[in-house]
C-alpha cells in the first residue's frame, strides 16, 4: 500500500481482527510520499504498522525509529487502538493529532526522533496546530516531561475525559514554565467528570485567548491566577452546572476571577 505514489488520504477503521497493515517491509521506494491525513480507528488488535518476526508485545521506540516517517503528513487520528506500538513516526505534523483510547507510544516515538533535514532542524511536532487527547488510558510517565517545550507553534489543546488524578500528574508538563506553549490560544477541557476545579498551570499559558470547559459535571471554582490571562476574550461553560451557578451569581469569591474577560458564555447545558 505504501507504494501508492499519489495517495493523500487514508482512513482504516472498524477493521476488529486487523493486527498488522503490511506484511512485508520494503523501503527501496519513497514511502507514502503524498499522504497527508492518516485515520486508524477503533482496530482492538492493531499491534503495529509491520510484523516483527514473533514479537508481538515490543514497544521498544529504537523499532519505531528504525521505519521510514510520514514525509508529508499533516493529519493523524488514532482513536480506539489501544495496541498500536509500532507505526512510522510522524515529526513533521502540521495541521491536528487526536490520540484517543490509544496507547502514547507512538508519540513517544516520535519525541525521540531526530529532526530530518526537510524540517531544517526543527525538534518533533513543533509545525504541530492542534492537539487532541484524552486520559483513558494515558500513561504520563511514558511521555517526557518536557515534551511541551517542542510545541511551539501549537494554537489548540483540548483535552478529553481527564481524571483529576491524571490532571495533576501532567502538571510537571506546565509547571513553573511561564513560557509554555508561546502559541496557545486555545485549551478546551471536556468530560472531566470528576474536576472540582481547574488546574493552577492553566495560568502560565499567558498567550491564552479562549478557555472552554463543556461537560465537567461537578466543576465548581476556577484558579485563583484567572486575572494572570490578560489575554483571555472568551470564557465558556457549557455543560457545568455547579460552576455555572456560581458565576451566574457573581460571588465574591469567582467574580474577581473573571470580570476581566470580555465575553463569558455560560450555560447549565449541553
């Protein structure tokens, strides 16, 4: 398949007995020299992008750096393939990256690479716009931590069905790093569930512009460091009635957090 010269979009979904999309290696062609979205979806059993003899369970990063990257792609979702270690790597991405009920692997992987020449240098997924992730299964040791620092021209983080355990592990991501993600404009958090108030280190992105919280249930304070985003225009509560409460009110102890933004969209439903 990767000897399809002019293929730029390629979606592999539903597919419940698939373990391996290649049987064969063979890197004497440009591998996928047009692709430009790659979407694998809900495939259980997918184990990687090539068999490697009788290993099944390696997740060694040197496998994932010994295959040829995507030279083009701008797109990667990987949704639902909980197995998936081993798939070429992806430095260069542009446009989004969802990882949702995936293994981090592949992203660490990709983390670990060495910038190719055709990316002048540049450290991994620092082209990268939008990223989307959830906590399903994420494994926050797995991820160095200071793999935030490469994202420099990142403008969207949403974040999806994080536990608040999950949530203060990856603090050491944001922590104490007032220059974090100097391109954010963006971080949305949905289906936190159990989130009784957000995180302190959402007060470092100081180039944040819009903050979106939908579907946190028992939401009920913001961080005291709010009026630290002077360049926040918008605030959304979608979905978070204990927290809508209480700005509807106007207390004396959220007020002062908000009253600096310009536009504040509240709603008790989604």
């Amino acid at each position: 398949m990767e000897r399809l010269p002019f293929l730029k979009s390629l979606h592999i979904s539903f597919l419940e007995e698939l373990e391996y999309i290649c049987y064969e290696q063979d890197f004497t062609s440009a591998f996928f020299p047009s692709l430009e979205s790659l979407s694998l979806q809900f495939c259980y059993k997918l184990r990687g992008w090539w068999r490697l003899g009788d290993d099944f369970n390696n997740t060694n990063c040197s496998q994932n750096l010994s295959l040829p990257p995507f030279p083009c792609l701008a797109q990667l979702s990987i949704i639902g393939c909980r197995m998936l270690t081993y798939m070429p790597v992806f430095p260069n991405l542009e446009n989004r990256l969802e990882l949702y009920n995936s293994s981090v692997e592949t992203l660490v992987a990709t983390l670990n690479t060495v910038a190719l020449e055709s990316s002048n240098h540049f450290p991994p997924l620092s082209m990268l716009k939008s990223l989307h992730i959830d906590g399903v299964i994420l494994d926050v040791k797995r991820i160095p931590k200071d793999w935030l620092q490469n994202l420099t021209s990142l403008q969207l983080l949403q974040i999806n069905w994080f536990s608040c355990q999950v949530l203060q592990e990856i603090e050491i991501w944001f922590k104490d790093d007032l220059k974090c993600l100097p391109s954010l404009q963006i971080i949305s958090f949905h289906n936190c569930e159990d989130l009784e108030a957000l995180p302190d280190w959402i007060c470092n992105l100081s180039s944040l512009q819009h903050l979106r919280v939908y579907d946190c249930i028992n939401l009920t304070s913001l961080p005291e460091g709010m009026p630290c985003l002077t360049n926040l225009q918008t605030l959304e509560i979608i979905g978070c009635p204990l927290l809508d409460e209480e700005c509807q009110t106007q207390s004396d102890e959220t007020w002062p957090k908000l009253r600096h933004v310009p536009k504040i969209i509240l709603s008790s439903l989604h």
